[in-house]
C-alpha cells in the first residue's frame, strides 16, 4: 500500500538521526570471545542437571564478567543466557527462563488491562492511566519498572462501511516504554529497557492484519534492501503517523520509539551493563519483531543487546528478513502455543516448512519465514477453542506450570476464514497483481478454507 509523503520521509528523518552521515553499519555484531566463553560458561552452570557452579572455568568466566559471585538460580547470575546470547540452547524448560518470559508476559498483559474499551469514554482505544500509576493501577505495583513513555500506532488502512470514519489514520495507544527502578536493576543484574505491546484490538488494527502482502521494508535509508520484505499491515502501523495527535502521537510509532528507545540507552550508566527487552501479544509480537530488526540495522545493538519475546505471534517477514535478522544479531524468542493458528500466519500455506522441497524453493523468497526460536507449549484443554488458545493468559498460565507440556504437531485449523477471504476479495483483482503473490494468496485461501 502507499504511505503518506509526510510519514515517510519523517521516518527517513528518524533513522538518519540515528545514523549519522549514513556511516555504513557491519553486517553482523560479532561477540567477542571473552563475551561467547561466558555465555558457554554460565550456560553450562545454570542447565538442569549440571555438576556444579563452581568449577574452575565456569567461576573464573563467571568471575571475569561480573566481578562477583553469582547463584546458579538468580537471574542476574544468567540474564545473558536469559536474553539469549546463545540462542536459548538447553534452556527452553530451564525454570529461570520460563519464569522470566512469563514475567514479561504479565507486562504485556498490563496493555491490555490499560485499555479503555468503553465508547463512551473520552479516552476511547487509548490508556485509562497516566504512565505514573499505570502499573499500580493494573495490579502491578512492584513490577520493578518505570513507564517513560506510552506508545501510538495509527494503521494508514482504507475504511469499509461498517468502520467508525475517523478509524484509519488515528493513533491508538498500542504500548509503553520502561525502564528498571534500581531495585530491580539489581535483581536483573543489568539495567533494561522495556517495550511492550498488546495485540490487535481496533477495527483499523484487525485491517491491517488482513494485509498480508510483502512489501520492501526499506527502514535503514542508507541501506534499504529491498529483497527484505515484511508484510505491509505491520509496517504500516509501525511506519505512519497518526493524523490527529490527539493523546499526543508525535509522529509514528517507529519515531516515538527509536527517539525514547535511543534516548534511555544514551542515559544510562557507561559502567553498567543494559539491556532492551521488547515483547508483545499477537501483532504486538510482530511489532516487536519490526523494531528489534529496526534497532540492529541502525546499530544501536552495538550498545545494548536486544532481544524480543512474543507471545503468539504471526509471521513478520520473508527469507530474506530472517536472513537478515540472523545476521544482525537480533534474538527473538518466540512463545507458540501448537494449538494457536495465529502462530501459523501468514504464510499458512507457502512458508520456512513448506518451501524446503526442490518443487517449491524458487518461491522461497517470497514466502513468509518465522524469526528466531521457538518455546513450543501445549494446552489440550483448550483445543477447539480459537479464543483460549491464543489468549495471553493461556499463554501465561503455560509458562508457570512446572515443565508444561510442549508438543510441536503440525495439526490445527487455520483459523480466521472470514478474514483471510475478506482480505483476497479486497484486493485488486488477481489480474493486477504479480502472479506471485496472486498464487501465493490462493494458496493461502485454500488452505485455509480446508480445501486441500
């Protein structure tokens, strides 16, 4: 689809600030080997079943790091291996990790108790708190962080009869910015900065999910890269400015969040270690994804490394977005339910599983890949039930149950059959559109509707 002028050359202007002179950025931020014995070192130490913490190379790559020793249970003795510098490698079913990504999940979870769905509200689809007291509000007094910024999303998505008229274009509160307080920077063993986002939940959000074509991503001006393709319902709302600036937007979500992201990383403490942790629900997982990879292209993992943990997330991009993903160094790890179609889409029917055959690889890099790795959890009870099994709170539920059940199965509808028609037939004809991605929104159609 076509972006606004203005949103996108403001977005340019965005990552130029962050890219000074267009200096070209290193392909991949390689870790130093100090850095990858650490990780192995701690690692080792903190997996089920391990020996002891305190051998001779463990302590002393523990000790060269931290200065200090660490229990092999707290977090701050493995946040590293936590925020994945090793790819969560043997750590899936670890306790710390799981009690952590469930953590993150209640701090998403806290969007959702923020919003306010009630029409009657001048406060409509945006936060029912000021950033002060939000988390206290929702049940979430020492939740360790402090709220710096709420977050706007605007999808730029054409209107249908049914849609409030001033839907498209206007920014709704789509998450927040936060920082650790002291006390819990200690408990972390680092200083991190936190976004969340919440899932889909406005008529113009549900639209711009439907939008599953690919579309160039082009975020690093200097570098644009047009064979990386996101889908352009995501990177609508990630790149468009919010046209009324009612709760005061400032541009696009990618603006507001490379501005307060760049500006807390820049704050802290040069002696002290940071991180930025990004997690979301559903589109707000594909979010996440977008702005992780936005942050790495730009450099800013240079400084602090940044990982995504999504909750039921989609597919973000194709091959290529991985690729380039992997090579940046961006870690996501991605929390999916097996009983949840969401985390099959798009690309239900072309995709990373289906395009490995010699029929089907030409396609390859015009279908959707999934980023990062998968904690893969199980909900039997919930079988049947779209809403249950996507549900964050099922997800967190999952997350809590000692070693909970994980069973990746290829089984499960697809799901959202309205939508996935409404978005063929609301396209241009088939005619007027690459044969590509003609064929590959059939294939997706047909699938979906259980034809083949």
């Amino acid at each position: 689809m076509a972006f606004a002028t203005a949103a996108t050359a403001a977005a340019a202007a965005a990552a130029m600030a962050l890219t000074p002179q267009c200096a070209k950025l290193p392909g991949k931020t390689r870790q130093s080997r100090t850095r990858s014995a650490i990780c192995r070192a701690a690692a080792m130490a903190t997996a089920p079943g391990s020996a002891s913490t305190s051998t001779p190379v463990a302590a002393a790559a523990l000790n060269a790091r931290s200065g200090a020793r660490r229990t092999a249970s707290s977090v701050a003795g493995m946040w590293r291996q936590v925020q994945g510098c090793d790819d969560w490698e043997g750590l899936l079913d670890h306790p710390v990790l799981r009690s952590e990504v469930a953590r993150y999940g209640e701090l998403v979870d806290a969007c959702y108790k923020a919003f306010d769905l009630d029409p009657a509200s001048r406060r409509h689809h945006n936060c029912k708190y000021g950033k002060e007291r939000m988390l206290e509000e929702v049940g979430m007094a020492g939740a360790g962080y402090e709220v710096t910024k709420y977050i706007y999303a605007a999808p730029d998505v054409m209107t249908v009869p049914t849609m409030e008229a001033s839907t498209s274009g206007r920014g709704r509160w789509i998450g927040y910015v936060a920082v650790s307080t002291p006390e819990m920077t200690r408990r972390l063993g680092r200083r991190e900065v936190l976004v969340s986002f919440r899932g889909t939940v406005t008529p113009a959000e549900w639209l711009a999910n439907l939008m599953s074509s690919l579309e160039p991503a082009r975020l690093d001006p200097c570098d644009p890269r047009p064979d990386v393709k996101v889908e352009s319902g995501f990177l609508s709302l990630y790149t468009s400015a919010d046209k009324t600036c009612r709760f005061g937007g400032a541009g696009s979500c990618r603006e507001q969040l490379l501005r307060e992201v760049s500006r807390l990383i820049d704050s802290g403490d040069s002696r002290s270690d940071t991180s930025v942790t990004l997690a979301g629900h559903s589109m707000g997982g594909a979010l996440a994804t977008l702005l992780a990879y936005d942050l790495a292209e730009l450099g800013l993992n240079r400084a602090a490394p940044i990982t995504v943990f999504s909750f039921g997330g989609p597919r973000v991009g194709n091959a290529a977005f991985k690729a380039r993903c992997d090579e940046l160094g961006v870690k996501a790890l991605r929390v999916a339910n097996v009983r949840d179609p969401i985390t099959r889409m798009p690309g239900v029917f072309l995709n990373e599983a289906t395009t490995g055959t010699a029929v089907l690889r030409p396609w390859r890099e015009s279908c959707y890949t999934h980023v990062g790795v998968e904690l893969p959890l199980d909900d039997l009870s919930s079988v049947g039930d779209l809403a249950a099994v996507h549900d964050l709170g099922t997800y967190i539920a999952l997350l809590r149950k000692p070693k909970a059940a994980a069973r990746a199965d290829g089984g499960g509808g697809g799901g959202a059959v309205i939508g996935r028609v409404l978005e063929f037939v609301g396209r241009r004809g088939a005619g007027a559109m690459p044969w590509q991605d003609a064929a590959l929104q059939m294939g997706g159609l047909v699938q979906t509707l259980g034809l083949i």
